[in-house]
C-alpha cells in the first residue's frame, strides 16, 4: 500500500483541464464585462453570465478528479478503471492483442461523469498503443474497434494479461494515457484521462467471475469489476 500511495496523484481538479478552465475562465470573464460595460439595460448580462456560470460549474465538473484508495484485497481482482453505466458483458474476439475470443465488459462515461481513468490490476504493463480514428458514439458496437482508442496490456503477478481500451466518443476530441511499456503498475493509480464523453473496455479472459450486471452504475478504483481464476 504504501508503494502505491508514493506513486498516487493527489489532486482534486485533474491536470488535464488547468488550461481549459484557465482559458475558459479567462475568455468567458471578458465576454460578461464587455457586456456589463456594452448595454444600459442589464438583463443580458444576467443572462450570459448565469450561463456562463453554469457552463464552466459543468466543465469544473467533468475534470474533478477525486482521491480514492481501493480498500479490498488487490490479489486475482479487477478494478473498475472508470465512473459510469456498464453498456456490454459478452464474448468477443479480440484482433489487435489476443487474437482469440475473451469476455469484454465496457463502461459508458457520460458527460457528467469523472473521466480519469484508473489502472484496473496490479501488473506490469506489456504494451501501449494508439490508434486514430472515427468519433461515432461511444456506446455503438463498432466504437471499440473503429474510433480513436487508446490500447494498455496488463500482466498481472499471477501471469493473466488483462487489456484495457480507453475510447474517445461522439464528442471527446482527447485520450490521455499515462502507462507506459516496461512500468510496473498498481489499482489506485491513474492510467489516463478522456475529454468529454467516452468509454472503457476491459478484456478479460474466457471463465473470468464478472461481478457486475448490465445497466450496474460503476465507480472508478471502487467497484469490483471481476475475479480472475
């Protein structure tokens, strides 16, 4: 616990949106003093402004970045790696790592969910790729194999490779993966980030105990995802 900890984040508003709510905050104060200063009658500005305000509370929202420590036994567990609504439990065939069938669970980050993105075994990570691609929507079929993603490879103590798919969505434009090849990995770190809506894919192998339901609300570094055999 204590190596984990060393290598944690502490941070409550994640890196990835200092610029963005610098800038935005920047631009958005010069719009309502322009306005304040522009009309005599300042029912506009009311409006912009509670907009305005409304708009950055939101983005302030979508890069908040909680601390949290999972609290159970790490030993054969996955983690759920993000907030959100598990979209898929099935079996698939996996062509880019495993070429062979494995049993995937996804997670669908909405808007309003925290978009940081933790390590879901302890491990060390084998691979790192990324791919450019299209933006459909996050929860489609096709948006695992065809949208800009981000691929991590994880193998855990126990000599299990777990894959995880970060997935840009309709609208996020971003992927920030922080693992890297040859690292030694632990749950309770971030593997990245992704900017305004998204999804996660966790390739598990064929047997593995899936503890969740479809439909189930997921908390990133809480929820027990599944039990590796």
């Amino acid at each position: 616990m204590v190596r984990r900890l060393k290598k944690l984040k502490k941070i409550r508003l994640h890196r990835e949106g200092t610029h963005t709510l610098i800038w935005g905050g920047l631009a958005l104060i010069f719009i309502n003093l322009c306005l304040y200063a522009a009309f005599e009658c300042k029912l506009p500005f009311y409006i912009v402004a509670s907009v305005s305000l409304f708009l950055y509370l939101m983005v302030v929202n979508f890069f908040r970045c909680p601390i949290r420590l999972y609290d159970g036994d790490t030993e054969r567990v996955v983690v759920a790696p993000a907030d959100g609504k598990v979209v898929v439990i099935e079996e698939v065939e996996e062509n880019e790592y495993f070429h062979d069938k494995r049993l995937m669970v996804s997670i669908f980050m909405s808007v309003v969910n925290v978009h940081a993105n933790w390590i879901p075994v302890d491990g060390t990570v084998k691979l790192v790729r990324h791919h450019n691609g299209n933006f459909h929507k996050a929860w489609l079929p096709k948006a695992s194999t065809e949208n800009e993603r981000s691929t991590v490879v994880i193998e855990t103590p126990e000599g299990v490779d777990i894959m995880a798919r970060q997935i840009a969505g309709a609208v996020a434009r971003r992927i920030v993966t922080y693992a890297r090849e040859g690292e030694e990995c632990y749950i309770d770190e971030h593997m990245g980030f992704i900017k305004f809506g998204s999804r996660v894919d966790v390739y598990l192998p064929l047997g593995t105990e899936v503890c969740v339901k479809m439909g189930q609300r997921t908390v990133g570094n809480e929820t027990l995802l599944a039990r590796l055999k």
